[in-house]
C-alpha cells in the first residue's frame, strides 16, 4: 500500500500556492480506507480577508427604513419645476424607482 501511494505522489503535478490535499487514514472494519480532502487556502484566505473589510455584521446596527424623500404623488414636472433642494439626499434605489414608474407611465419602459 506505501508503494501505491508512494507512486502516486510523484506522479501528481504540484498544485498553485493556497491548494493542499491531505490524506485522511480511516479504518472501516478489517480494510483500510484512504480519503482525499480538498483543503482551498486561498478561499479560506479570502473570506477572512473579507470579514476584516466588511467587519462583523451581526455586531452593526441594523439601519431603519428611512421615508422616501420623494412623494408617491409627486410628478415629473413637479421635479423639474423647480430648484429647491431636497431636505436629504436622494438615494439611487428610490430615484431609479421613481423613473421608471413615470416611464411605466408614459408608456417609454416595457
């Protein structure tokens, strides 16, 4: 059995950096049983990486719901008619939102 696996290693290429293989022994019974694990460094790499950049979000607040800063009744006209600025700042989502009802609207989105 140790020249079969003896074989094998020299006959497998070497892998990239971050890869492994371990070869894990267990006995079932009389016969013994060889298992190969996939161990991916370079993921386990990256998501530790990425928790050190996004943090740890069961410990951030959750954000509240904010109102919309634009009105569900208001117009397309109503925005381009005048030049008061908004109380906040409009988020992306909501503008986006708010274009292509009007589009629907128009009949310019399908």
């Amino acid at each position: 059995m140790e020249s079969k696996d003896s074989n094998l290693a020299s006959t497998k290429a070497p892998l990239p950096s971050g890869l492994s293989i371990v070869n894990e022994q267990e006995k079932h019974g009389d016969d013994n049983v060889s298992c190969v694990s996939f161990i991916n460094h370079a993921e386990i790499a990256w998501h530790e990486r990425r928790k050190e950049w996004v943090g740890d979000q069961s410990k951030k607040p959750h954000r509240m719901t904010k109102e919309p800063v634009i009105s569900w009744s208001t117009t397309y006209e109503d925005l381009l008619s005048t030049n008061q600025h908004f109380p906040r700042r409009i988020a992306l989502a909501e503008m986006v939102d708010f274009l292509v009802d009007i589009w629907h609207e128009d009949g310019l989105y399908d």
